[in-house]
C-alpha cells in the first residue's frame, strides 16, 4: 500500500498523524510511505528522520496526493487539502461530522472512503483513537482555564490552588468522560475545589475513588447553574459519540457567572456543549462575552503537538497497518470496530449521509 502523510494545514495545527518509528514498522512491512516536507518539523521530527525510516519525501500536497492511495492525517481535510482528493483514496483522520454537515457533503461528493478516528470503536464500545487526544485535550483545559484567570489575561485574578490564608479556586467539570477526568486530575493536582457533573453515575463513583477530595454530582439543569455560578473556571467535557455536543451550559447561566471567570469548551470539535460558544484559535485563544472569558479551540491538543503526536500515532498504527494490509471491503472479522466506521464511512462513498444518527439528526432540524 502507498500511504501518504500530509502535512496539517489547520490554523496553529503542528501534529503529525505517524512518528518516524511508526512509519519504520509500516516500512518493513512492506508498504510504502510518503510524508509531505517538513509535515513533522512542529512536532520535533525532521525529513532526515523521516528518510532513515524508509520514507520517501515528497515537497507538495499536489505529489503527495498523486502518489499515494491511503492518507494518514491528523484533522479533517481542508478545501485545500479536498481538491488534490479522488474516489481511489482511503482517508483516516478526525473529522467530526456530526458538527460539520457541510464536510459531509463535500465528502459524498467527493467520492473518497473516509474513515473517522472517532467511529472506530474496541471490542468493549470505547473510541479508543479518540481518547489519546481527550486526555490531552482534558488536561490542557485546566491549564489554560488557570492560565486565563490571571489578572493580566483579563481573569478574575484566582490562583487555583490558592495559598496559605487564601481560599482555593473552584472548577467545575462538565463530563466524567475521557476529557473530564483528565481535566480533574489537572485540577485536583493544582489543589482547586473540583466539582464534576455527569449524567452517569458510575462514572461519578470511579472519579471519586480516584480523587476522594472533588465533590460528584448528577447533572441536572440546577445543579449545572447553582454551580456554575460559584466556578471560577468551567470545563466543557460533554460527549455523545457521533453526536452533536448537547448544550448543557445556557447563556443564562453564563450571565450570572463571576465576572472574570472562564469556560473553557473541550467539546467545540462536536458544536460545543456551551450555549453560542464561537469557535477560538491558537492566535486568538479566547473573548470575553457578559464579562466571562470564553476559550474554545477545535485542535485544541496542537499545543503540545510532540506529545499529542506521540499519543496519537502510537493509537492509530495497528488500525493502519489493518488498512495498508486489506483491502477496505475484505477487513477481518477481528476489526468489526474499524469495519464499523469503514461501513459509514462507504455510506458517503455512495452519496448517503455517513452515520444514521446524524443523519435523524440534520432532518429533525438539531444541525442546521
């Protein structure tokens, strides 16, 4: 199989989908890997290491597109990246569909197979591609919320862990998922009050034994204003997989937070699960509206982007090495997780929506 990696061209994206080390495994076993010039350099990883690995390096997205069949990237494409692409290629990458109709269309009229990290799922019905960067993602949240409340990033002026003689700051957690239990272990580590909402109870008990010192709670639309309202930062964790974000956290809420205090969105990449929450950027992280700083960055795990794509390369290699070695329609019975996201992904493929939830979802009117 000749599998390409591009080089990310999403705003203050740096990651790179596979390390040197990967690409050498997929090397000697016997396919063919191509990487976009200097796709690596933000992560740490030059051309030269690329090309001690057995990779071929090829200067432009035109060439690398041309010559490959199975394209290995971190974000969805582009309009950029989308014009090189043709109904022979195999793409593999986020793509957050259920927030995006309008990269669903573009897709089915493409012609191409796309296949989500996101609807791949384990034998047990975890998102085990989606995890690595939730964990980054979860624990960058707290950072940056803690950052923000910095008197001269125009916060509240809260230390999260508070000193002697001070009171700690307070961090509430929307989610008890994969994001929200890493933005808790952040928060918990910088000595804040922690509280977290979820609508699963189980989960709840299984952070609270892990961190006894946090307060659990079952959401409820009171619980969600009562203690948004006493946050200092706001950790948006929510995640229906596949599904548009819900909205948990309504502007009203928002207008009786402290004036200063932060939200930070984890869950923009699915529509956000705050209440009119706008798209953020690396160049411009956050905007404060009714006096409260909001963050929402779509790649958000770009800020670190060796370690991010570390994570992330060492999730997707064997998922990878199952596609260079098969053809899409003759995987395994062992991959049914990846076949399942390979069989929505066919659905675009001949011009149907790529998942019957979302698409319920567009008809009833939820995605517009």
């Amino acid at each position: 199989m000749k599998i390409g990696i591009p080089l990310e061209i999403m705003t203050g994206e740096g990651r790179v989908a596979l390390t040197p080390d990967a690409c050498k495994t997929l090397v000697a076993a016997g396919h063919t890997v191509y990487i976009q010039q200097h796709a690596g350099l933000i992560s740490g990883y030059s051309d030269a290491e690329y090309v001690a690995a057995g990779v071929r390096v090829i200067a432009g997205a035109e060439a690398l597109y041309a010559a490959t069949r199975l394209i290995v990237k971190v974000k969805q494409p582009l309009p950029e990246d989308i014009r090189y692409l043709k109904d022979e290629h195999t793409v593999f990458g986020y793509f957050h569909l259920a927030a995006d109709p309008a990269l669903v269309q573009t897709l089915c009229d493409s012609g191409i197979t796309a296949i989500p990290f996101e609807s791949v799922r384990d034998a047990d019905g975890h998102l085990p591609l989606l995890a690595p960067m939730s964990q980054v993602a979860g624990r960058i949240a707290t950072m940056r919320g803690a950052s923000l409340l910095f008197r001269n990033r125009g916060g509240r002026g809260v230390l999260l862990g508070g000193v002697d003689g001070s009171e700690s700051g307070r961090v509430l957690v929307l989610g008890a998922g994969v994001a929200g239990s890493h933005a808790v272990a952040v928060a918990v580590a910088l000595g804040a009050q922690v509280d977290v909402l979820d609508l699963n109870e189980s989960k709840l008990q299984q952070l609270k034994q892990q961190y006894p010192v946090i307060n659990t709670h079952l959401s409820t639309p009171e619980q969600v204003e009562q203690l948004s309202v006493q946050a200092d930062v706001v950790v948006g964790a929510v995640l229906l997989a596949g599904r548009r974000a819900p909205v948990v956290l309504k502007q009203s809420m928002i207008r009786q937070m402290n004036e200063g205090s932060v939200i930070v969105d984890i869950a923009i990449d699915q529509g956000g699960c705050v209440q009119g929450i706008e798209q953020t950027s690396s160049e411009q992280l956050c905007y404060l509206k009714y006096g409260v700083i909001h963050s929402a960055v779509p790649n958000m795990p770009a800020a670190v982007p060796r370690t991010a794509s570390q994570s992330l390369s060492s999730a997707i290699l064997p998922y990878v090495q199952t596609l260079a070695d098969y053809a899409v329609n003759q995987l395994p019975r062992a991959e049914s997780g990846l076949a399942q996201a390979l069989y929505r992904a066919i659905a675009i493929e001949n011009g149907a929506i790529v998942d019957t939830v979302l698409q319920a979802e567009m008809e009833s009117g939820k995605i517009e």
